[in-house]
C-alpha cells in the first residue's frame, strides 16, 4: 500500500517577505495607541493593513486574502469577537454576508452564462459569424478580432474572453506578414478584452467590487447606468487601441480567412441560446422593470439548473475565487465604516489643500500604477473602499469616484502579469515585451488622463452623476 503525499505550494521570496511584514503589521496596531483611533479602528486598521501587503505580495491567494479579511473582521469586529466591544456592534452575520451580497448573485449568474456560452460553442460561433465582414483585410482582422472580444468581454470574464478567442486567433497569425504585424494581432484581444470588460457590471471584477461597495453604502447603480457611464469611456480606448494596432500591419496587407459557424442545435443548446438571450435583455431594459441586475442574475442560475442544461459539474467548475475576492472588497469597505477608519484616515491628509479634481487624479494615478504590478481586482479591493468610505466627506459623488476607481484598476495592461489576458498572448510567442509595455503604457496614460480630467466632467454634463 502506498500512501500518496501532495506537494506542498514552494514560496518565493516576495510572499515569505509578504507573510512576515504582513504579520508583524497586523500586530502592530494592538500595541502602539495611535492617535485619535479608538479600539475597534485600530483593529480595522490591522485587517487594512494585512491585507494590502498580503495582496500586494500575493503571500497567499488573493482569494484566501479576501476571506481572511472576512473572518477576521467576525473575530475582531462583531457582537461575537473574541475581544471586548461596543454593544452597538453589528452581528457577525452582517460580516458573513459578503459572501451572498446581491453583487455576488450578479457575478453568479454571468459566469454561469459564460461556461454555458463555452460549453454549447456560442462564443467561437459568434466569433465566426461577427469575423466575416473582416475577412480579407489584414487591418479589418484586427478591427473584427476586437469588435467581437469587446462585445464577448462585456459578458465573460477577461480571462474566459481571451482564451475563448486566441483559440480562433492562433490559427490566423500565420496570414500576417511581418512579425510586428502578428503581435498586433495577438494583442488585439487583450486590449479589447481589458477595455471591454468596462461596459457592464458583470465585465470584471473590479466593476463588481465597485458595485457592491457602493450598494453597501446604499448607493445602486443599475447595469444600464454603467453602460452608459463606460460605453463613451470604452469606445474611445478602443478608438486609440485600433489605431495604434493598425499602423503596425503594413497598409494593403491581404489575408485568407476562411471560418464557419456551426451552432449547436441540441435541445439543451436551444435553451440556453433562450435563457441567456432573455437574461441579457432583462439586464438592459432594468429601468423598464425596475428588477434589480442582482436578482435578474440569479434567474439564469435556477433557470439553467433546473431545465439540466447545466449541472452540478458546471457549478463547481464557475470561478468562486473570484466570487470570493470580490465578497472581500465588499467586506472591507463595510468593515472601513463600520470601524471609523475611513473617517480616521480622511483626517491624516489636509486635503482642503486639493480641489476635487487633484483629489480624483491622485486616486486614478496610484490605482492605475498598482494595477501594472498586481492583480487588477487586488488594487480595486485596496482602492475602492477606501475612496468611497472618502468621497462625502471630501464633497464628490461617491459613484464617480467608484467608477472612475474601477476603470483604472483595469488600465494596468503594461507587463504580461499586469492581467490574465496580456499572459495568455504572450504566451503565444509572437509578443515582444516592447511592443506590449508600449501599447499598454499608451492605453494607461491617455486612459488615465480621460478619466481623471475628461469623464468626470462629461458625466456630470450629461447627468450620469
């Protein structure tokens, strides 16, 4: 009999630097009385302050990063800590409720429709059928490969999007005729899969964590009034992006595309073909309604399992650590008020010495810096909360500051660990690092620049905000 042993995870040396300035940070707040922060912010301040250096260093999963920030605001926190506090504390499961929070339930039912798109071939499909009007210019191609990774972004997670897509990319490199030419159409995809993920709530993560942050405040903003709030965002990056792209495939360049759509016509195919057309346009007529996003998420979820069109096997293999970071963003924003801290840290700063308009740029400029060098939703967790917990008392909306949190987050697109995306064309081999770093340093800077100084002033004009 032999006994099977597992590997245990090898740690490099950033997260063992992380695991120790972690831990000794965490600590420090329970033994040095820091001014002006009673008891229940000085723990906040050690959950804060863990789990920056933790996400930072990806000293453990950023997902289990995200839970630990839950439990320990349960052990240190609620009416049933493990320490003395107020008798106004809230119970622990208004902490644990992170973990069903109605963004969750929106994020449940878009990664189910996602595997399902996969599952039943509709994204490759629809690559096909949206790739045909681009067939045989090579600079249309790149058009068309964005085009369609855009409007599969909106709905799919990034990752999802781009691994959907290089599967059709792949074969078409061969039909560029320069090396510069090839890596223009292998970073088409993440570009857009980045830059598409801003349209919907459900596009990445980073929407979501603002989403929920902002609910916890009280503050709804439904799917539609963020698609009208990033669309004008989103098209003039894509704008830029084609642009940019285009210029490095040499003009008049011809390709042979030959691709077919071959939809499956199962049973079972025609009926998340139905649900997930059904899910997506209650999603976008929500002011005719009035059902909240969240709740209309949840309907493909019963609806799909119960007609068997996906199964236990679909639902264990959906993205719960990504369910479970976003939960922890929300945690640590309710954590940040409920503690004090936000208030507390607010007063360490004279920011009358800044209008709002220098405050936003500050905000947009640390998150769009942090996003090149970890996790886009590690930053949105970080940066979220902590803007919101700001905004009333600095005087600006905080919806814009979200949105505009959110969106920088995802700027971050420089190295090909800046997103999951820019790692998978990489891996191609036809991607210099150069030509990467310098499309995502010129969609982060004019990006960061619009909005920090362009849509703020656009979406009060119009009245978004």
């Amino acid at each position: 009999m032999t006994t099977q042993t597992m590997a245990r995870p090898v740690l490099y040396a950033r997260q063992k630097w992380g695991l120790a300035v972690g831990t000794v940070l965490f600590l420090l707040p329970f033994f040095i009385q820091l001014p002006g922060l009673d008891p229940m912010g000085s723990r906040m301040l050690s959950i804060f302050l863990v789990a920056v250096v933790f996400w930072i260093t990806e000293a453990i999963p950023l997902f289990a990063t995200a839970v630990l920030v839950i439990l320990l605001e349960v052990l240190l926190l609620s009416a049933t800590a493990v320490l003395e506090v107020p008798q106004n504390a809230a119970p622990a499961s208004e902490f644990f409720a992170a973990l069903a929070n109605p963004v969750i339930m929106l994020f449940l039912g878009g990664f189910l429709i996602a595997d399902g798109a996969a599952k039943y071939g509709l994204d490759r499909n629809l690559a096909a059928v949206f790739m045909r009007p681009f067939a045989k210019s090579g600079r249309m191609m790149i058009l068309g490969m964005m085009l369609i990774t855009t409007l599969l972004g909106q709905f799919m997670s990034n990752t999802a999007t781009a691994a959907a897509m290089f599967a059709v990319v792949i074969p078409l490199l061969g039909t560029m005729p320069t090396p510069k030419a090839k890596a223009a159409l292998a970073l088409s995809v993440p570009v857009a899969a980045n830059v598409g993920g801003f349209g919907t709530p459900i596009g990445t993560p980073p929407n979501a964590i603002a989403v929920g942050v902002l609910a916890a405040q009280g503050v709804r903003v439904s799917f539609v009034e963020w698609m009208m709030m990033a669309y004008p965002f989103m098209l003039v990056l894509l704008a830029i992006a084609f642009l940019l792209l285009a210029s490095w495939v040499p003009k008049g360049t011809e390709v042979n595309l030959a691709m077919t759509a071959n939809f499956n016509r199962s049973r079972s195919a025609i009926y998340f073909y139905a649900v997930a057309g059904l899910t997506i346009l209650l999603w976008m007529t929500e002011p005719v309604h009035g059902i909240p996003s969240s709740t209309v998420g949840f309907i493909p979820v019963v609806l799909l399992l119960s007609m068997q069109v996906m199964t236990g096997d679909d639902i264990k293999a959906l993205d719960w650590p990504v369910l479970w970071l976003v939960a922890g963003g929300i945690a640590l924003g309710d954590g940040f008020g409920r503690a004090g801290l936000d208030e507390w840290l607010l007063g360490l700063f004279d920011w009358s010495a800044m209008n709002g308009a220098a405050i936003i740029v500050v905000f947009t400029v640390v998150a769009l810096l942090l996003s090149n060098f970890m996790s886009n939703s590690a930053t949105a967790n970080l940066m979220i909360p902590l803007a919101v917990g700001f905004a009333s008392t600095l005087g600006i909306s905080p919806v814009l500051l979200a949105v505009v949190l959110a969106f920088a987050s995802s700027l971050g697109m420089t190295m090909p660990i800046s997103t999951p995306p820019n790692a998978i064309a990489y891996a191609t081999g036809v991607i210099q690092l150069k030509h990467m770093a310098l499309l995502g340093a010129v969609i982060g800077i004019l990006g960061a620049a619009l909005l920090a100084l362009v849509m703020p002033w656009f979406w009060t004009t119009v009245g978004l905000i």
